[in-house]
C-alpha cells in the first residue's frame, strides 16, 4: 500500500496536452530518434528547458519524414506548476522556427492524447499547373499534367467505411493489422490546387500517400475511376499507384470528444 506521503506526491503530478504545429521538411519524422532532428526531439528539448527537467511526450499520431502538422496534439506528465501561456511562450522561444506550440492546457488523467482520439485527419495539395513550385515548394506535390478532380474524388468514395488497406499499406508498416475505417474522403480544386482530404479512426503507414499516388493516374485519365475500389478489394500493394512524395502532406490533427475541453479544431 501506498503510504499518506507518496499519494500526496502522486497527486501533484497534472497532465498537460499541447497542440504543436510544424513544417517538417527538415525533420526525419516526429519520432524522436537518436542521431538525427526529429519533431519529438525538438519539442521535448524546449519544454524540458522550461520545466528544469525531463519531459516526455505522447503525441496523437506520429508523421514521416517530411510531413507537416498543422494541430499535432501531445500530452505529458509533471509536477511542474507553469500556467499556459508560460507553457506556450517558454516553449516557443526555445523551439526552431519550424515549430511552435499553439495553446496548452491542463487535462484530466484520464486523457491521452493517442488512445483519446476518435479520429485523425490528413490534407494533400497538388500543385496542378506546367510550372513546377516556387513559394510553396515545401507544401505541395507538383503534378505538370491536368488532373480531373471530381474524376479522383468519385474514385476516392469507393474508400469511404471499414476496409482492409493493404493496397495502400507501406511495405515496413508494423501494425497488427490493415484494417481502417475512412470515415470521410473528398478531392476537389481551388485554382491551381487540387486538394485531397481523408478523415479516419487511424491510419497505416504511408497510407495516406499511397492512397493519393493511386488517384493521380484516375485524375490524368490513366485509370478508370472504379480502378480505386479494384485496388482495394485486390489487397496488393505491388498493383497500386507510387507513394507520393512527404511535401504535399500535412497532418490537420486528431479529433477528440467535447467532453475533454480542448480548443475547437480538435474537438467535435
């Protein structure tokens, strides 16, 4: 049995979650790794300047190298009073450009940033024009040729519930299983921009990248647009479309219950 003193200790820890916004051109993944920059490593360095000693984070969803995160949200343990703001702009100042904390808050126990999560959402841009990117080089995936975008999200439909995503699965993904709910899919044009936006309860490695290197050939005309359910229902990874490249990709963040009292755009 835990004595009076240790429950007193025990109970002083408080439970922080933080949403985390960043480019990840530079980074080799969020997964904090030993001999190169990650997003993890980044973000537990600062906060642990602010709190004067070691702090660990647990993040919704882990991103590849090269992706970016527009509300990745993360959850961490301490005994370390420091109100939000303390939180957010002592982080800010010791973190890299390409990194900033949004908004922090104390949550209950109970909640995890990970296992808490109803869903995740990704968003792809294609830059869809002859000429490659300038400015937004590190944001979008450059496609020269004219794509079709109600012809892509027809096809995109056919992945819309709970399937077996071996299709579009990495080869080195290590998960227990293929199986995935999709709960929404939707591609459409703004300009120049076609834009591919894909809810789910989780997702496989390079699964949403997989998934859009299938569609680019539905949208050139290459595939016809029931090719996308052909694939899926053909569980072969080795017949689908290339992995299409980290920069299009940004992780818009996890959604979790109202219960929970986080900031809107992760809340529903």
């Amino acid at each position: 049995m835990l004595g009076a003193r240790s429950i007193a200790v025990l109970s002083y820890y408080m439970r922080i979650a933080l949403g985390i916004e960043y480019d990840g051109t530079d980074f080799s993944g969020w997964q904090r790794l030993s001999h190169r920059d990650s997003v993890q490593g980044a973000v537990e360095k600062a906060l642990s300047f602010v709190a004067a000693q070691p702090v660990d984070v647990t993040c919704a969803g882990r991103t590849d190298a090269g992706v970016h995160g527009r509300c990745q949200v993360v959850h961490f343990d301490t005994d370390v009073r420091r109100d939000p703001r303390g939180w957010v702009l002592g982080a800010c100042s010791n973190l890299p450009t390409s990194v900033a904390v949004l908004w922090a808050q104390e949550v209950p126990d109970e909640f995890h940033a990970r296992f808490s999560a109803r869903s995740r959402r990704y968003c792809y841009r294609i830059l869809n024009r002859p000429v490659r990117a300038a400015l937004d080089a590190r944001y979008v995936t450059w496609e020269r040729h004219p794509l079709d975008a109600s012809r892509m999200h027809e096809a995109a439909q056919a992945l819309v519930g709970e399937h077996d995503f071996t299709a579009f699965r990495a080869i080195s993904c290590q998960a227990a299983h293929a199986r995935r709910e999709v709960i929404a899919v939707s591609v459409r044009r703004e300009g120049e921009q076609v834009i591919v936006e894909i809810e789910a309860n989780a997702f496989l490695h390079h699964m949403v990248r997989n998934i859009v290197g299938s569609l680019l050939p539905i949208g050139r005309g290459e595939q016809d647009v029931g090719w996308m359910g052909e694939l899926l229902a053909g569980r072969n990874r080795e017949v689908a479309g290339p992995t299409a490249p980290a920069s299009g990709l940004t992780f818009i963040g996890p959604r979790y219950e109202a219960r929970w009292g986080l900031p809107a755009e992760v809340s529903q």
